[in-house]
C-alpha cells in the first residue's frame, strides 16, 4: 500500500519528484503557513496532492532547501520532513469539516479507485461475499449491477447459492435506481465496509502471510520464521498464530477425521503420517476399522526411512485439502476455545 512503500522510500533528488509531490514537500515545510493555500485548492487538487504527500516517504533537507529555492527562492530547511498518512490528517482537519477529511481520507487509506465502484472491484470477491451475505438481496442486486460483470460474477460464485440466486432473480427484475438510493449505498459501503477494510489492512497482510508460509516446505519455513523473529517477534508470533499446520489436524473431529481420510490416497496419507505426533497418528488410527489400521501401520513400516522433503510435502498436501473441505463446509475444526468453525 502507498503508506508502507512510502515509508520506505528516501527522496535525495528533487528530480525524481513529480508536481503535486514537489508541492506536498513544500506545504508540509511551511508547516501552519499552509492553511490559506489548502483553502485556495479545489477539491481534486486536494486529493492529488494528498494522495502524494500520504506516499512522500522521507525527503533529504538538500532536496527541501532546492524545491523552496525553486518555487520561492527565499526559505531554507533545517531538517528532513517526513510524509504520511497521520500527518496527511492531521494538516486537513486544520481547515476541513471532519465529513470532508474522512471521506477523504477514506479515499487514500482504500483500494484504488475513483469512485466507490472502482474500490469494489479492487477488493477480493470472498471478502466482497462475505460482507454481502448478510446484506439485503436487494442492495447486494443494486451492488451486483454497479460493478464489473466479470468481478460481480467471482462475487456471486462466492456466494451461498440459494441467496445468489435470490440475487440474481432481483437484478432480473430490477427497475431503474433513484440517485437518492444509490447514495445512500455507496455512503454505507463507504462507512461501514472500507473505513473497516483499511483497519483491518494489517491483520490481512498477517494473514497472506500465514498463507504463504504454510506453502513452504518445513526448512524453508523455518529459516524464514527465524530470520523474521530476529527482526521483527510480534510479526513473527502473528505469522505462526495464523498458520494452519499439519498437527492441527488434531482438532478435527472424529467425522472430519474419516471424510479427510476418504479424500487422501492411502500411499500418501501413510507418508504423511511417518512424520507426525503419536497422538496425530492415534486419532487417525482410531478413525479406522481395525483391519484398516492394522494395514496402515504395516505399509508404513515397510516403507523404511524416507526423505522429510516426501514426508512435507504429502502432509502439506493433507493440510490443503482440509482447507479445501473446511471452504465447502465438508469438515469443521474445533478452536482453541473448545467452539467449532469453519478453518477458512
């Protein structure tokens, strides 16, 4: 996102500057001086230069002194100004009604897009659904016939079918929409979805993350796991929270158990459990008739020693097809907490 890259960037070349960024330099250097030219601005020129200044990142005060030389020819810096969203916020709620700086705002902190439409289609269909599913059939058919066919068709996909289906029966027989309501969706979705989107911005990056490390193999998952603790522990502490790794297979109940069980390959599921616990190994036995089991524990001692490359990848292999079966609402997996949901 702009505020994370910006964060990172150091401007030491006022060349490498564009306009509305150059301008951002120069008012968060005139500090309180500022107030009168944001006044003057229309309100495109304010979101430009907003926009620019939420991802300035830090300017050198070399680069600072050459811009006010340049526009001005009568100030200096003493130090190095940094941009940022917070400060963004802070400097329009000076001369703003707080409506104003919120939309705003709300504009800089989400998803690209001009209009409230285009943020929709940069937001993931399964997030879109899982929002839309307790809404009105009614608004999610308005919402379905505002945006993009093919992204309001992921949306639908991911819906529950029996409400899609409701949905798409309204859209069939929707009638032109009153300005007034439509305004009164896009100030709902605006509020109540995308202001809670941008907040909850970092726990979805965790949660990418978690994803991403779960498709490593064992070392390279733990080397990236390490090297992330030495950097960066609450990240890291976050990260493995999320994970979904193949000992929690060990919350699945006994019917969760028998219906992963029936989708694994019996050569496979052998290999995956030469590498767990005892107590991962007992749950899954137990889940078996005796005879079966007694096969089972058979094929794997004959296996001999294997390759922990083989025995990753057969368990990560289990653990997304858990996934996958908990997404269709096949299996549930009990948490922490002793209360049952769904994995995904």
């Amino acid at each position: 996102m702009a505020t994370k890259a910006g964060a990172l960037r150091k401007i030491d070349d006022p060349g490498r500057l564009a306009g509305p960024e150059k301008a951002a330099v120069l008012l968060l250097a005139l500090g309180d001086e500022q107030r009168r030219l944001w006044e003057m601005m229309d309100d495109e020129e304010i979101r430009v230069v907003s926009q620019a200044m939420v991802g300035l990142g830090n300017v050198t005060a070399s680069v600072v002194e050459k811009l006010i030389l340049e526009f001005v020819g009568s100030m200096s810096s003493t130090g190095s100004i940094t941009g940022s969203v917070e400060q963004a916020q802070r400097i329009l709620s000076s001369f703003l009604p707080e409506e104003k700086v919120e939309t705003i705002m709300e504009e800089l902190r989400g998803p690209a897009g001009r209009t409230m439409w285009d943020k929709l289609a940069n937001v993931n269909e399964v997030v879109l659904a899982n929002y839309f599913k307790n809404e009105y059939p009614q608004t999610v058919a308005v919402v379905m016939s505002k945006i993009k066919s093919e992204h309001a068709a992921r949306v639908l996909a991911a819906l529950p079918e029996d409400f899609a289906l409701e949905v798409v029966m309204r859209m069939l027989r929707m009638e032109p929409v009153q300005r007034e309501i439509l305004e009164k969706i896009e100030d709902t979705l605006r509020t109540e979805f995308m202001s809670n989107l941008a907040r909850t911005s970092k726990q979805d990056s965790h949660e990418l993350m978690a994803d991403i490390f779960n498709n490593f193999d064992r070392q390279t998952e733990n080397r990236f796991l390490a090297t992330l603790e030495e950097r960066n522990r609450d990240s890291a502490e976050k990260i493995r929270s999320l994970m979904f790794v193949f000992e929690d297979l060990g919350k699945l109940d006994p019917q969760g158990v028998q219906t992963l069980m029936r989708s694994v390959p019996k050569d496979q599921l052998g290999l995956a459990l030469k590498g767990a616990s005892d107590t991962l190994r007992d749950l899954f036995f137990s889940n078996m008739s005796e005879r079966a089991a007694k096969i089972l524990r058979e094929d794997m001692a004959t296996m001999g020693p294997v390759r922990l490359k083989d025995v990753d990848q057969a368990q990560q292999a289990m653990v997304n097809l858990a996934k996958d079966l908990a997404a269709k609402g096949e299996i549930l997996i009990a948490d922490g907490g002793g209360e049952d949901e769904l994995i995904y």
